[in-house]
C-alpha cells in the first residue's frame, strides 16, 4: 500500500498513528497538493490522504478520504482494533471522529481565509473566520465535557475516538499556538498528554 500525503496534514497524521498502531507496513509517498495538482488523477478533490492500494488503477485502487481509509485499514488485520464492529460502540467512536475532523473542517478553512495566498487583503471575510474558531471552540467544550474523567474517549480502552481527538487538538498547537486550549479544558489537556506519550503520536508529529 502506498500512502500519499504530507507531514502537516492532521488528516494524513490520523492514517498514519492508524498504520503504526495496527502494525501495518506501506510507503508513505509525500505530496505537496499546493505546488501541484498531481494527486487528483487519484483523487479528484485533489486532497490528501490518499491511499493507493496494491493491484488497484487509479478508480479501483485509491481510497479517500481518511475516514474511507482508516475503516478500511481496520479491516486488514485484527491487531489493535480500533472501530468497533457495530452498534452505539461502533456510532459512538465514528461520532468522535466526525467531531474531530469537523474541528480540523473550521479550523482549516479559518486559516485559509487568513492566509491563502489566492485571496487578497480585502477578500478576507473576519467574519467567516470567527464563525469557524466558534465552531473550534464548541468542539472542544463538547470534547472536554464528553471526555470527563474517563481514561479513554469511547469504551474501555484506545480507539479511533481518541486518535482523532489527539490529531485535532494537537493540530491547534501546531497552527494556533495563541489559543489556551489547555487552560480551559483541563480533562482534554489530561488526556492529551497521554496520547502524545504513544510512540505512534511521537513519530507522526508535524515538523517545527
Ligand atoms: C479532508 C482532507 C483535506 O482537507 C479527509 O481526508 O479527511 N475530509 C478530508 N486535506 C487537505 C490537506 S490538510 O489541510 O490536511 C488538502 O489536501 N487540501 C487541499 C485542498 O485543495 O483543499
């Protein structure tokens, strides 16, 4: 399996803690989808991750997006399940992460609106990306106060639940450093630190 994407995205680093986790080997190919717009002969929203699995063409054998890719590489082998067979178990951890990629959602269109480089000074709407961090914020309420004192985000031990938590919180650290995340969800922060103590969270963590 091939895996195309980049070190900065959260998206690519929830596929690639999911990899390590479960054991798996593949080729992590590195993209840069704003230089280039290569990827979308595999993927026509030119988005990474994508994952490019063997004997496939590109319809039959690129999987997007990390959602798609990470209930598939579940599936592969039985070590370290992550996704719950079925039921509330399997709809609580899939909530989770929809609540984890929603943060990464705002957050990633907040920072394109302040920064990409397709859209003038003027063009910039403070508006839009105040409705964004709102919903940046809320995520993290909700996560704090679902999280509680728990050990781990759904169930009785790791999941994707907490895989896309840790991606989330930890992509504000990365790109808003100025926001005081952990001084206002102290069980988020609590449980963060854990995380980040795994070596599949050490080894994927975005360059300084
Ligand atoms: C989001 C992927 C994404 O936005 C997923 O795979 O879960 N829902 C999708 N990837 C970004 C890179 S990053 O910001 O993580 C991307 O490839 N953006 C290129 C573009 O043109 O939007």
């Amino acid at each position: 399996m091939k895996l195309i994407g980049s070190l900065t995205s959260p998206y690519v680093r929830k596929v690639r803690i999911v990899m390590a986790e479960k054991k798996l080997e593949y080729q992590f190919a590195l993209e840069d989808v704003w230089a280039n717009d290569d990827i979308v002969a595999l993927n026509p929203l030119g988005k990474v991750p994508c994952l490019v699995m063997e004997g496939g063409d590109a319809i039959t054998g690129a999987l997007f997006d990390s959602r798609v890719i990470v209930e598939y590489v579940d599936t592969l082998s039985p070590v370290g399940k992550l996704i719950p067979e079925r039921g509330r178990e399997r709809a609580e951890v899939r909530v989770w992460e929809a609540l984890g990629d929603g943060l990464l959602d705002a957050a990633i269109l907040a920072r394109l609106e302040q920064t990409w480089v397709g859209r003038s000074a003027e063009q910039r709407s403070a508006a839009w990306i105040d409705r964004q961090m709102d919903k940046v914020s809320a995520s993290l309420k909700s996560m704090n106060q679902s999280l509680g004192e728990k050990l781990w985000c759904a169930g009785s031990h790791f999941s994707l639940a907490d895989i896309s938590l840790g991606c989330a919180v930890s992509y504000l650290d990365f790109r808003f450093p100025a926001i005081d995340w952990r001084g206002e969800q102290p069980n988020l922060a609590r449980h963060f630190d854990k995380l980040a103590a795994r070596q599949s969270f050490i080894d994927t963590a975005p360059p300084n």
